[in-house]
C-alpha cells in the first residue's frame, strides 16, 4: 500500500507498482464498509491505516495518499449543489468566486 508515513509527513504520490495496485483495488471493492461516512469526492477511497487505528485517503488516480481528508476545504469555501443542473460546485462567499474545481 502507499500509506503515508505520518500525518506530517508528505503524502505519497504517483508511482504506484503493481502490489500498491492491487491493494488499492482490494480496498477500492471494499468501500461499502464505509457506506455511513460522508461520501468522497470522485476518485478517492478509504484505507484502514496498517500502523493505526486511523483511516487514510488514497486519490486513485493521482496515487496521492493522506491522511488528510479530501472533504476538508480551505476556509471560506463550501459545497454548493446548483438548482438548474444538479452539479455540484464549490462557492466563496467572500471573494464571490464560484468553480467546479475543488479549492486548494
């Protein structure tokens, strides 16, 4: 697996060799586990940390591993569901700035 070491240190990124893989597709088929927590943006999975009792981010397309949750925006910012087409977008109020891509 990509686990990343610590909370502090830096995630793990693209890379992924076949183990990796076929971890990640073992827990990617297992998500239903999760079915009560929020839903993740697309892409990403939950992994039980092997080191702890902690539960990490894994983006599958990226190879990004966290332990920082990919539902946490930067301050200011929402989630936003538009009421013409359904989509959602992520909206700042104060700067009034509204995009599709998640803020950074």
């Amino acid at each position: 697996e990509i686990e990343p070491e610590s909370k502090s240190s830096a995630p793990a990124t693209a890379g992924v060799k076949a183990e990796q893989e076929s971890s990640l597709l073992y827990w990617a088929k297992r998500q239903h586990q999760f079915k009560e927590l929020p839903k993740l943006p697309q892409g990403w999975i939950r992994v039980p940390s092997r080191q702890s009792s902690e539960i990490y981010y894994v983006n599958l397309s990226t190879g990004e591993a966290t332990f920082d949750s990919p539902l946490d925006l930067p301050p200011g910012w929402e989630v936003v569901t538009s009421k013409s087409t359904g989509k959602q977008y992520y909206w700042h109020a104060e700067l009034q700035i509204s995009q599709f891509e998640r803020p950074t």
